[in-house]
C-alpha cells in the first residue's frame, strides 16, 4: 500500500500538469480538427449558447446556400437572432464554409504560435476567384482573429472582394468564438 500512493500522487500530477498545458493554439487545433471533421458536437465546446454574435455573423453565412437558407438566415440577421445550440447544429456548414475550411487547413499554426500571425498562400476557387486566410493572436488581451478574405478577377462583379472575420478570446483558459463579421 506504502508502494500505490506515491505512484497514484505522481499519477495525479502528471494528469494535472498535462491539464494545465493545453495552450490555446491546442486547442486551436482541436477546433480546426472539428470544423474539418464536421464534428459539431467537438466543435460547439468551443461556443457559450445561447450567443449574441451580432447581425453580421448571419450575413457572412449566406450566400452559396439554396434560396430558403438564405431567406432563413436573412430573417435571423433581421431580427438580430443570437446563436443558440440549436441554431449552430441547423446551419454548422454554414457558419464553416468551403472556403473557410479550405483555408483553416492550410493554416501554419506553429508560425501563428511563435509570430503571432500567419497568412495562408492565395487559394484559386477557378481561374477568377481567389481566396486565403490570415490569423492574428494577441497575447496580450487572448484575442484570436482568423480572417477569410477574397477576390473576384471578373470585372463588374457585385462582391469583388471580401472579408469575413471570426473572432475568439481565451477565456478563463477556455478558446471561445466571440462574433463573425464582415470587414472591411
């Protein structure tokens, strides 16, 4: 018995110690892994529901979509709706687009943890239409920006050039999705 507790205390601080080294561009990867993997339910422990994320972040979630999604998450964006657990499940793979997770995959995340940022290289949709992504963390205040931006080579096309960016902090330890909104 004198043998089983020193082995179960070391036990228990290797638990703690592994426990308390989870950075937060781990659990960046762990998110990336489920956004990839459509894993919402991995995903959403990322998300406090119900959330306010603004107007904007049901904007950014349109287009692309058949005509009643999008006239769904119109009217969400109209009212202004927070995003609750229910919501996030419905329009998951709208919230994380192609082009998102395109990009999310290519992001260097060892040079984002040792920089502070990265930029993806320029993705080609087609022959007209490109894409990347850039990342920002602030170590300072935990704050994590993943901006998808894009343009159009066409000439006189409506939407040119755009910019989504989602916002997360470190919360307590924990990375957590603030708000998704369009920029620029």
């Amino acid at each position: 018995m004198k043998k089983v507790i020193p082995f179960l205390l070391l036990l228990l601080f290797a638990i703690t110690a592994n426990a308390q080294t989870t950075t937060w561009i781990d659990q960046l990867k762990e998110f990336r892994s489920a956004v990839y993997q459509r894993d919402k339910d991995k995903a959403k422990q990322f998300f406090k529901f119900p959330t306010a994320p603004g107007s904007g972040f049901w904007y950014v979630c349109m287009g692309g979509n058949d005509a009643e999604t999008d006239r769904k998450l119109s009217a969400l964006a109209e009212k202004d709706a927070p995003l609750t657990e229910k919501l996030f499940i419905l329009y998951f793979d709208q919230i994380f687009h192609k082009r998102f997770i395109t990009s999310f995959l290519k992001l260097k995340t060892s040079e984002l943890f040792e920089k502070g940022q990265t930029q993806t290289p320029e993705i080609a949709d087609d022959s007209q239409h490109f894409y990347q992504m850039a990342a920002e963390y602030e170590s300072a205040t935990g704050n994590l920006s993943l901006i998808v931006s894009g343009h159009s080579t066409v000439e006189g096309e409506d939407g040119g050039e755009y910019s989504y960016r989602y916002e997360f902090r470190v919360i307590n330890g924990q990375l957590t999705f603030l708000t998704t909104f369009m920029a620029g």
